[in-house]
C-alpha cells in the first residue's frame, strides 16, 4: 500500500514523523508531497496512490480521476468541506475525517479572542470581564464541549443550542439547554459559533439573528466563513456600535470590515483554529491510524461519505 501526505501547508516534522512512523510500522509506503504551488504537481503525485492524507487540500472530481488507485482519502481535522464527497463517493473513495484531534486547540483559541474583545483589543480603554457572562454555544460538538468546560473556569453563565445533540447530553454537563437558535442569540452576551457549512447553514447567521443579541454583544466565529451572512453583519454592525464580531476565517468583504469597524472586528490572516503543535500532531497521526484500520480491518469510524 502507497500513502501520500499532500499538503500545501505542511504538518509539523514531529507530526510527519509520526505519520511514518505508523505508516511504515503496518507495512506500508509513504510518500510526501509538501508545499506544492500547482494542481499539476497534486494531479501527478496522486498516481497510483492508494491513500492520501490531507489538511485544507482541495480534493475535487479532477484529482480523484487522477488517482486511480486511491480506496481512502483522511482529512486530517474536523472539516471537510473542502473535499467532493459526491465525486468521491461515484469514485468508490471512503473519506474520512478526524474529529476532535483539534477541538481544544480550537476551544482555547475561542477564549483568547473573547477575552480579546471584551478588553477592547487591548487598546488601553477599560473594557469587562467574562464572569457571569452568558455565554451561547451554537452547536454542541467536541469543540463546543471544550469551549464550555474552559468556560466553567471563568465562571460564565452557560447556555447551548444544537439540534441534533441530545438535551440529556448537554444536560448532563451542567449546560443550559435552549430550543432554538434565537432563543440562544436573545439569552447570551457572547455566542460562539461552531456549526458545519451546509447547505442548510450557510449564511444563516443574519441580521435577525445577531440583532436579537443584548446590548454588548460579541460574536466568535472560530467555525465556516460561508455560515455569516456578511452583507447582513455588516448593515447590523453599522447600525449597532456596541456590537463586535471577532474571527479566525477571514471574510470575503475583510477590507470593508476593518474599514468601517475600528476596534469593534478582528480577523486573523489565515485559520488559525488548529494551528498548535498538538493539534498538528494529534490530526496526523489518526489519520494515519485511520487509514491503517481501514486497510486491515475494513473500519470506516469516521467515514463522512455514503
């Protein structure tokens, strides 16, 4: 068995060396393709290749035709939209995912940025603090869990909305359970956004929503850019100046937001959600194990695809 590791930003050397390490332990060929600047260079290595693991790597109808002999492609993180399940699936190709490798890499990046706003971008002005805060969880997965067991620390005033985690589930952590997502918004200081770019969701958190939001509010994105309605964040936050949105995906309409929302907005230049060296680490080498399992047990866990 030949696996690839395609990464246009590369894993640490410590998480590729652990990546080989499994590989090589079942028996297995791995081969590296980092840093790669052309589509050609991914279209040429995936040739006769039977897995592949990847990070925000596009993996479209066009590369699986190339890979001829690909059975198993590993996103080595929790998202995958950046892979064609459809043409996958047409293809015969399990792809996988790696949830909760990165969720408290992601957690604890939500708690800087909210602390963050509410002292005001560190601008010198007095600004709030976090306890007894309320604080809304949209969408209650492994990162949502994290967010709200670092926010029992700050002893904030904890609520959630998902409507697909059971109520016993949240319940049992000691969490506020709500019955939509307005009720969510209406309820809570600060919302922490963590629901998947469907096409259900996407653009959904909109002017009606974000206004039901008390006085003050702040809105951490750690999650999908296309989930924001931007046109409409951006008439909310021109109507409401106590409103703060803060985000590690960088909007489309970026230049417009820092333009019209000094010390109210901040994006990070790139997503930065996993980008620790545990993550890094913890994501590649279950996708590794993964794919091992996959070849010798025929287990497909984490299979995202039909």
């Amino acid at each position: 068995m030949k696996v690839l590791i395609a990464t246009e930003k590369p894993f640490a050397k410590i998480a590729v060396d652990g990546i080989k390490k499994e590989i090589e332990s079942a028996g297995y060929e791995l081969e590296l393709l980092e840093k790669y600047t052309s589509k050609s260079q991914l279209l040429d290595a995936v040739k006769n290749v039977n897995a592949i693991i990847i990070r925000s790597d596009i993996i479209d109808a066009e590369v699986l035709d190339a890979a001829k002999d690909l059975k198993i492609i590993v996103r080595a993180g929790a998202g995958f939209d950046n892979v064609d399940l459809a043409a996958a699936t047409s293809h015969g190709v399990c792809v996988m995912n790696t949830p909760g490798q990165n969720s408290n890499a992601v957690a604890e990046l939500v708690f800087g940025m909210m602390v963050y706003a509410v002292r005001n971008f560190f601008n010198g002005t007095s600004g709030t603090e976090l306890k007894g805060k309320k604080l809304g969880i949209h969408a209650y997965g492994n990162v949502g869990r994290n967010v709200a067991r670092i926010a029992k620390g700050f002893e904030m005033d904890i609520y959630a909305y998902d409507a697909f985690c059971p109520k016993e589930v949240m319940e049992n952590d000691g969490i506020k359970v709500v019955e939509s997502a307005e009720e969510l918004y209406k309820s809570c200081n600060v919302v922490s956004l963590h629901i998947p770019a469907t096409a259900e969701t996407k653009n959904s958190i909109n002017y009606a929503l974000l206004n039901e939001m008390p006085k003050g509010g702040i809105l951490i994105n750690t999650a999908r850019k296309e989930v924001i309605n931007e046109d409409e964040l951006i008439k909310l936050m021109s109507e409401r100046t106590d409103f703060k949105y803060v985000t590690d995906i960088m909007p489309a309409a970026n230049a417009k937001f820092v333009e019209l929302f000094e010390g109210r907005y901040f994006s990070t230049p790139k997503k930065m959600g996993a980008q620790t060296a545990e993550a890094n680490i913890n994501a590649g080498i279950a996708a590794a194990s993964q794919i091992v399992s996959f070849f010798k047990d025929g287990c497909e866990k984490f299979r995202v695809n039909k």
